[in-house]
C-alpha cells in the first residue's frame, strides 16, 4: 500500500463523511491550493464508488472493488473471442488475460480509477466488433469519465471509427462522429476548465496532470533499456502477436506514447498505467490469431491449435518470472509480521483522535485516511508524528529524530512503530 491509496480513501471518506467534494490532504499538500482530486485528475466515475464506500468505508473496500473490476475484463475478451475464434480459443484468451502480468501491476499498485478501464474499454470494442452503435455510445461515454488520457484513447478510437465506417456503414459512421466529437470537447474541458477551477492558484502546466503531456520526451533518464524491457513484458505474454494487428492498436498509439515517453515510474510493469493499453494489447492478439486461423485452416499440422498452446505456455512462464503477484512482499515493501489488524499496531494507532493531523511516511498513509489531515513526510506542524522503521521509507524520520524531539514527545513505540505527539498538545 502506499500514498495512491490514501489519496483515494480519504477523497471518497471525506465527500462521504464530511460533505467535501473529493478532496484529499495529500494532493493538496503536492499542489497547494488545489481543493479536490478533480484539481489533479477529471474522474466522475468516482462518483459510483460513493455508494459502496459508504456501506463499508476503508481502503480494503476500494482493493475488493478493483479486483473485482478487473477481474470482469475477462468478460468482453471472452465474448469477442468466443466470436471471432471460437469457444477453445475464448477460453484459453481469458485464461492468458488472468495470467497477464501488466494486469497484476495494476491490481497490485493501490488503487487507481483506471482499474474501470478494462471493462468499459473491452465492451467498447466489442461493440465496435458487433457493430452496436448504441453500446459503442454507451461505453464510450463510460470511458469517458475514467480519467481525462482515457478521453484521448476514446478520441482515437471514434476517429479511427469514422474512418472505417464512413462507406460500409452510415449509422456506425454518424455514432463515431458524434462520439468523436464529445471526447474532444472532453479532453478540453478536462484540461482547461474543470481541472483549473479546482487547482486555481497556479498555473496549469504546473500544477496539474498536464505537465506530464507538456513534457513528453523532456526526461533526462532516456534511457532506452528498460523501455525495450518493459516493451518485451508488455508484449512477451503475448508472443508478440499483437504486432500483427496494428490497425487496433493504433487506438493506443496516445498511450504507449504517455507511457514510454514519460518519467521511468510509467513503463513499469508493476505499476497502473499498463491498465492502458491492455484491452488494445488483447483485442490485437484476438485479430492476429484469427488472421493465423484463416490461414492454416485444413493445415495437418494443427499450427493454430500449436499457437495456443504455446501461448498459455509463454504466459505462464512470463507469470512466474516477472509478474508482480510472484514478488509481491518486495512491491508492497511490507515486513512479515506487519498487519492492518496486528495488536500492537492497532493499540498504538488508536491513541490518536479521529480528528488530529497526522504525518506519516508512504505506507501509513491509507491506515490514516479516514481524517481530513493526512501528510506524506510532512513533519512541520502535524498533531502527530508516526513512521515504522521495518519500512526502508522511514529513514528521513530516524535520521530527524532529535529534530522531531524538539517539539513532539514520544507516546508510543514499539516494534519499530513511532507515535508522536506534539508537545503543544494537552
């Protein structure tokens, strides 16, 4: 767990309990003035998980529901195989999909609103395969409301859409213009209105998720390697197939540009934003192994039946050398004996009032975001200091030590768990 987690806990705690609208301390903190998660990131779809997190509030909520989220994007995958392969081929497709390392990254890293992607983008494209105009309108305005790069992958994809269908068919043609249309206006609106009227102190590129297209390629760490690595595990699964299939993933060609031209922490397999190109990846694979079936149909030699097989096998071996669920005690950096429910744990972090502010190192974050003040490595002026030294993060704490013993008295230690209190404090 670490501080993506608070940042959404505490945005959907503190509109749920305190009638705030999504926000959170800690973007707040990064971003002074910006006065909800809307300021850093347009995602209305947060406004489904109200519901949910109201009757059961808390981080372990949000990591049920992503699971659960990404776990459905089998679903589509399974239908547009099932139509274009045959059931064999659906069933060992769903199975690659489940295998799939950029999918564990995903569910593994916190929890992002881009674990909805899979799902409405795979409906989306599936309609686009069935031709559903109404459903192509339906998911597509449900992808927009993910975050504001999901808007440029729906953009592509309608623009993409009115060029194929603008012979053949006039209904298909007329729904992607007008889809076309509304992503665009989305994608402006994301970027120039809604996002500066809730991080209003500063200038745009600055202070909000823009920065990030506005400096694509700028990053002194070009350093190639581990782009062509996470290219082969991206890619690797899959054994390379869907290279054969541009014309679906071209749609994505935005986002592998966001993610290979961005900062090293996007082409990692361990992290969310492979969640962005998965469904292009898999539908790209559906096409090309339907291509390889056309052509060794009659084939003695069973190729196609082969190719499966060797598919299942290259993602199976992909699972267990790279995937984040085999090493996942190194991604959460969690010490064995370090549970949400261990006594000592909860013991020590029950001294502190609801109300109070608390500074706290990355991996503490969720366990305090049930309050309106919660800081990542702000020590200055917090109501309480807390940091665990099984955590590599906590050394800024131990080193500043005697600095924080100027103004906060320990209250509680043990099992390398700080807690304290400042002094000022009755």
């Amino acid at each position: 767990m670490n501080h993506d987690l608070g940042i959404f806990s505490q945005a959907l705690w503190s509109t749920v309990t305190e009638g705030t609208f999504f926000f959170n301390s800690l973007e707040n903190t990064i971003n002074a003035g910006v006065t909800s998660h809307f300021g850093v990131h347009t995602s209305p779809i947060l406004a489904a998980l109200l519901p949910v997190y109201a009757l059961a509030p808390g981080v372990k909520t949000l990591l049920v529901v992503q699971s659960i989220l990404l776990g459905l994007g089998a679903v589509p995958i399974y239908l547009t195989a099932k139509k274009i392969l045959g059931n064999p081929g659906a069933l060992i497709i769903s199975l690659v999909y489940f295998l799939y390392p950029g999918l564990h990254g995903v569910n593994l890293t916190d929890f992002h609103e881009i674990a909805f992607l899979p799902l409405f983008l795979g409906f989306f494209l599936y309609a686009c395969v069935l031709q559903r105009t109404r459903w192509i309108f339906l998911f597509g305005l449900l992808c927009l409301l993910i975050k504001e790069d999901v808007a440029v992958i729906i953009l592509c994809a309608s623009l993409y859409g009115v060029y194929v269908s603008r012979i053949q068919n006039r209904i298909c043609f007329k729904t992607f213009l007008v889809l076309s249309i509304i992503s665009a206006a989305w994608v402006i609106a994301a970027f120039f209105v809604i996002m500066p009227a809730f991080s209003p102190v500063h200038e745009l590129i600055s202070t909000t998720f823009i920065s990030q297209y506005y400096q694509l390629g700028t990053h002194s760490d070009f350093d190639q390697m581990p782009r062509i690595i996470y290219f082969i595990e991206l890619f690797g699964p899959l054994l390379f197939l869907p290279l054969l299939s541009p014309e679906i993933l071209i749609i994505s060609i935005p986002s592998f540009a966001e993610i290979f031209l961005s900062q090293s922490g996007f082409f990692n397999i361990g992290a969310q934003y492979s969640s962005l190109v998965v469904m292009p990846l898999f539908f790209a694979t559906i096409f090309s192994l339907r291509k390889i079936q056309k052509k060794t149909d009659g084939n003695t030699h069973h190729f196609f039946e082969i190719l499966l097989i060797g598919l299942v096998a290259s993602s199976v071996i992909s699972c267990c050398i790279y995937s984040p669920a085999v090493t996942i005690n190194a991604i959460l950096d969690a010490p064995e004996d370090m549970h949400a429910d261990s006594d000592w744990f909860i013991k020590g972090v029950s001294q502190i009032p609801d109300t109070a502010s608390v500074s706290t190192q990355a991996n503490l974050v969720p366990f305090f975001s049930d309050r309106m003040n919660v800081y990542e490595d702000q020590i200055n002026n917090a109501d309480y200091i807390v940091f665990l030294t099984k955590f590599v993060n906590s050394k800024p704490y131990v080193d500043g030590i005697q600095d924080i013993t100027r103004s906060y008295r320990c209250i509680y230690k043990e099992n390398g768990l700080y807690i304290f209190k400042q002094t000022s404090l009755t």
